[in-house]
C-alpha cells in the first residue's frame, strides 16, 4: 500500500514538474521572440505617452499597420535606435500639413490623441516642405506631440519600410 501511494506521488511529482517545464519554456518563447517590455524616453508621444512610461510591445504579430496603430520601429538607416510614433500615413495615400491640420488624401485626419490648439507644422528641417506621397510597403508615423520639434518622425526622416516595423504597443502601465 504504501509503494503504491510512492508511485502515485512521484507520477504526480513528473507530472507537475513536466508541466512547470513546459510553461517556462513558453514563457522563455514569448518573452524572446513576442512580447517585449520597454520604458519610453522623451516626451514626442506626449499626451498619450510620457517620459517614463512603460509599456507592452507585441512582435510578430502578422497584420499591417492601421492608421492610429502606435509602432514601434528602427530609425530609418539605424539597426540600434528604435522609435514609438503613431501611423497616420498608408500606402499609397498623400499626406499633406495645411494650417495645422493634417489631411490623407485631401481629407482632414481626426486626431483626438493630440492636444487641443496645438497646429502640426511641416517638415522640421525643411519647413517649406508639407506634402509626401507614400510608397507601398511604407509608412508616414508622426509623434503625438505636434509642437514644433518635438518629434523626431516622419516629416523628418521620411517613410518607414514594413521591414522596419519592430513590434506594436498594446499597452501601457
């Protein structure tokens, strides 16, 4: 009786510990390759996100960016430095600054993360320039705060490539 109640505890001990292997080898999985913790640094993204925020990015996710997606991506040209702005520009679309306003395709953007009064200028470093044209497989992605520098983004540095795209924010804590 005795040997009998041995065995059922050492199979509930390989059991358990089976168990406990595998979840920790899923864990190891996702925390390498899909979910990803990260602490923004700057204010570009601000109101939405602060210096200091914390949040949950999520990898491999097979979709393509939507308009308002939050991103995060490689500066173009830069294997190191990574970015998290706001997709507001598709394939294919026109995106142009007019008096503050950001308009796809002719059409004002409805962009109610922004804080109130603050007009998006153009292109920082060249202000005279406010119109692109959108290749496929790339993005126009600007930062929440519109102040003028404020963010380092698409009016700057051009389109983002899909390829470059490294993961989506899905939350912050």
């Amino acid at each position: 009786m005795k040997r009998i109640q041995n065995k059922k505890k050492k199979r509930i001990m390989l059991i358990l510990s089976s168990c406990l292997m595998l979840m920790m080898g899923i864990s190891f999985t996702l925390a390498i390759f899909v979910i990803r913790f990260s602490e923004l640094r700057g204010n570009s993204m601000s109101p939405t996100f602060e210096n200091g925020d914390k949040v949950l990015l999520i990898r491999h996710l097979k979709k393509e960016p939507q308009r308002g997606d939050v991103v995060s991506f490689y500066l173009p040209g830069s294997t190191h430095t990574r970015l998290v702005k706001r997709v507001v520009g598709l394939p294919g679309e026109t995106v142009s600054i007019e008096d503050g306003i950001v308009l796809i395709d002719g059409t004002p953007l409805s962009e109610p993360y922004i804080e109130p009064g603050i007009k998006t200028t153009g292109q920082i470093a060249f202000p005279n320039k406010s119109t692109w044209v959108i290749p496929e497989g790339h993005f126009f992605a600007m930062g929440d705060n519109r102040r003028y520098d404020a963010s380092n983004d698409s009016r700057n540095f051009g389109f983002i490539s899909t390829k470059d795209i490294f993961a989506f924010v899905v939350y912050r804590f």
